[in-house]
C-alpha cells in the first residue's frame, strides 16, 4: 500500500502538522484520529488496513491529519477563550488551506470526512459548517459537546464551532446532498452523544444513519468493523 508522510505548513496556524497519506489515487476523505493524537493513529488503529482493498484499487485515498486539540480543547493550561480561538485558526486551516490540497490533488469538490472520538467531531463540525465542501461525515463513537471544556464562556467562535448550538438554527434543506453517520455500540462511553446528535438531526428532519452495534466494545474492533461498512454504502 503506498503511503506518504508528508509535513504541511499551516500559515492560518504558523505551524507545520504531519499529513499522513494512504493511497495513489481515488477518493478522497480526509480522517480526524481521536483525542489527542496525531493521523499516525489512524494507521495504527488498523482503519487504513481495514479498507486496504479499495486503497490499494484506486478507489479511496485517506488523507488523516494531526489535530492540535492539546493546544485547544484538552490543553490543561490554556484560559477558554485561547482554546476556541486556537481551534477556530485550525478550523480556518481546514477550510482555506489543507480541504483545497485534496480538491486539487484528486479532483473533486466535495470530499469525505471521518473521524474517532473527538475526531468524530472535527469531522462532524467541519460538514455541518461547510456542508458545499462535503459528500459524506462518517461519526465513529463521536463526542460533541465542546462546551464541557470551555466552563462557561460562551462567543461567537464558540456557537460557530458548537453543533449542539448552531444546527437548530440552520435552515436544513443546505444539508439535503449529506450522507450521515452516526456510528457507536451499545458499550460505547459516548453512545449517549451519539444518540443525542441523532434525535437533533430528526427534529430538523436531517436525514442520517444512526447505527448502534450490539456487543462490540468501542475501540479498534469496532472501529475497524464498521469503517468498511459505511464506506461501502457511502461510496456507491
């Protein structure tokens, strides 16, 4: 399988961020690992290995990212207002500099989107915001609420990147294209975001796929089960 790690220089973040690279061709989606980690552990938790077929024929190519969620949200040091401010230059980053490289590179306009964890998030923030951009957001054991590490500031940087708080208010036809999922297991310790996510995508009638596996523990057997599954019916 050929793979590349290639160093990406953020001018929106001044900072340069590892971009891992599975594939020589096909479509692409772009892979958020879970909580501070970098897109080294999307390798190494098996998920490129589980759709090594369509990899390998051309059909898919995995762009996972570094994210800097121990400079945002999960620093320990950090005041609120740094953390949100600091994701919203990364979200910036996303849009305007790392989303155009796959449009160029595999010529397309929509991309796919996954994500582990707190993955599922930047995944799930990044289509929602810019849905134009995105073909399909695979959630895996998703965690959504950013609020929990932010105490009680609230700003506009917060609402925007909030999808708790800033998808009842958006008008739900922009999201009709979507393909949506919400994937967790009923031994998932963020089932209950899933389930949350899913109800607020029914009450503004979003269409989704909420998919609950039954007795499979939410880590890379669950993962690396149900990556497969969703691409499959995503991508045909």
């Amino acid at each position: 399988m050929q793979k590349e790690q290639r160093p990406f220089y953020s001018h929106s973040l001044g900072r340069t961020l590892q971009l891992h690279i599975h594939g020589h061709w096909g479509y692409p989606i772009l892979v958020f690992p879970p909580a501070g980690t970098d897109g080294r552990q999307i390798e190494n938790l098996g998920l490129t290995h589980s759709v090594s077929d369509k990899i390998e024929h051309g059909e898919i190519k995995i762009y996972a990212i570094d994210s800097i969620d121990l400079d945002s949200f999960f620093s320990t040091e950090l005041s609120s207002n740094s953390k949100i401010f600091n994701y919203q230059l990364y979200a910036r980053f996303l849009k305007e500099e790392l989303v155009p490289l796959l449009q160029r590179e595999c010529n397309v306009h929509r991309v796919g989107l996954a994500g582990i964890d707190f993955g599922a998030y930047h995944a799930l923030n990044f289509a929602f915001k810019y849905p134009d951009l995105t073909n399909f957001v695979i959630s895996m054991s998703g965690m959504f609420d950013i609020r929990r590490f932010l105490d009680d500031y609230f700003d506009d940087n917060v609402y925007f990147n909030s999808p708790y708080d800033f998808i009842p208010g958006a008008e739900s036809w922009i999201f009709n294209h979507l393909k949506i999922v919400l994937g967790t297991s009923d031994s998932d310790k963020n089932r209950d975001e899933s389930l949350k996510m899913s109800k607020l995508l029914g009450q503004k009638q979003i269409d989704h796929w909420y998919d609950e596996k039954k007795q499979i523990e939410a880590d890379s057997t669950l993962w690396n089960t149900a990556f497969p599954e969703y691409l499959e019916a995503f991508l045909y």
